[in-house]
C-alpha cells in the first residue's frame, strides 16, 4: 500500500475515534490543505473541529520543527519509536523515548525538539480548534 493511502487511512480512523463521523472526516481530509504548518509539518486534515500536521524528522534533525520553535496546544500520536533530546526556554533539556502508538497531550509553546535516535521519526500532531 503506499504511504499517502496508509496516512489517509490513519487519519480516518483516528478523526472517527475522537468523534468525528467517518463522511465528516473523509470530506475534510479531500478539503485539507496540503501546505504546510510553518514549522516543516505537512497539513493532512484540516476542518473547523481539528487540524492534523504530520511531521517527519531525520537522526540528528528536528523532530517537529527546527531549532527553538512553537506549537498550539495539541494531542501527538508517535507513528514511530523515538529518541529526542528536548529542551524548554529556561530549562535543562532532557531525553524523551516514545515508542509507536504512545500518544500524550501537550500545552505547546516553545521548544527544540531533536531526534537524537538513528532512525526517523513521524508523527500526528492534533489541534483541537475552539477547545
């Protein structure tokens, strides 16, 4: 199957478990911008109830962005295991470990986030609108 069929899909059945019927979320996955979120993600759903960024990071490359950046608050599902280094304005950075399929919600704010694994990483980042 090939890859952008396989993230549709993902997205399908993650958009339906949070309560999105599945016409809602097909109609708005056709609609979805295809840019990106100015932070290197790409847009692959988009609608009034949520937006997904998908990010992709290198070893030794930002996982969700480069160098000291920012998000809205968001729900992230990691779609691969992942080593980052992450450091927070004014704090010691330190090693995050996720494995594929941990999610955890984050406040957002600004952040460096580094893959400091040998392998790349991706994941959804989930911003619920009006919330």
């Amino acid at each position: 199957m090939e890859p952008a069929s396989r993230s549709r899909r993902e997205v399908v059945q993650l958009l339906v478990a949070l309560g999105v019927t599945a016409a809602d979320a097909r109609i708005a996955l056709a609609q979805a911008n295809s840019g990106t979120d100015g932070n290197g993600g790409r847009v692959i759903f988009d609608n009034e109830k949520c937006r997904v960024v998908e990010h992709a990071g290198k070893p030794r490359m930002g996982v969700c962005g480069t160098g000291l950046h920012s998000h809205p608050p968001h729900l992230t599902v990691c779609l691969t295991d992942v080593r980052a280094k992450v450091t927070l304005p004014g704090k010691d950075a330190f090693l995050a470990e996720n494995k594929a399929g941990d999610v955890f919600w984050d406040p957002g704010g600004a952040h460096i986030v580094e893959n400091v694994g040998s392998r790349n990483s991706r994941a959804y980042l989930i911003e619920i609108k009006g919330a």
